[in-house]
C-alpha cells in the first residue's frame, strides 16, 4: 500500500452543460493531467474535487479566471485492486478513532491496482493508522 498526503483542488462551477469540458480544457492545454475526480452538484452549483499532476499550476489557473476554489489536504492510497482492500482501510481508521469525512476511488475492470482519495478527520491521525502496523 502506498499512501501519503496530496493537495486536493475544489472547485465551484456553474452547473451547466460545457462547463466541466472547459475546465479539462484548460488544463490540458496548460500540461496539467487529472489522476481523480469526483462531482457533487447542488442546485446553482457543482463542487469538482479533483486530484492533478500540478495542483499548485491548476489553482493559479483557476484563480486567474475568477473561479472559486479551495485547495486542500486529504490522503492518497494506491493498493491493489482486490475485494476486501478499502474495508481493511476503513477498519484500520476505526480503530484508531479516525472518521472518514468523505472518500472517492476509481479502478478499472482490468487493472492491478486502485486509487482511493480519503478525507479523514485528522489527516495525521490517519497516515499513522494507515503506515503502522
């Protein structure tokens, strides 16, 4: 298991057809890849977490054209895609009195290993719960 802490982007959107591809757009043209991402939408607004290659280029981006986001620190884990690996994360931040607040994972059918993106009451607390044995 590989886990550290990684700068998350949140970004606010008008929720409207286009406004996503604009977004990937402009990052891709500036070089700046997306690992992960994840959509929460109210009625006025989405909410667009994401993980990139250059999270300090992507804010700068975003700032310059007058776009809301926040960035902030949650925790990576690459693993291996296989039943049973997020319950034993969940179970090891259980014991050590950690609440996850929030998570996302993508994986695909055929790939070895996943990415899980966790925001957890106390990041310290939970890198610990995850690197100790």
């Amino acid at each position: 298991m590989k886990c550290q802490i990684t700068t998350q982007l949140s970004i606010f959107l008008v929720n409207k057809p286009g406004t996503l591809a604009n977004v990937c757009e402009t990052l891709a043209a500036e070089g700046v890849n997306i690992f992960a991402m994840t959509i929460s939408d109210t009625v006025d607004h989405a909410v667009v977490r994401l993980i990139c290659s250059d999270p300090r280029k992507a804010l700068e981006i975003f700032e310059e054209r007058g776009t809301l986001v926040v960035d902030q620190q949650v925790l990576t884990i690459e693993e291996k895609n296989r039943p049973g690996s997020l319950a034993q994360v969940a179970r090891k931040f259980a014991k050590h009195g950690v609440n996850i607040e929030y998570a996302y994972c993508a994986s695909g059918p055929s790939a070895k290993t996943g990415l899980v993106v966790l925001r957890p009451s106390n990041l310290k607390k939970g890198l610990r719960a995850l690197t100790t044995r």
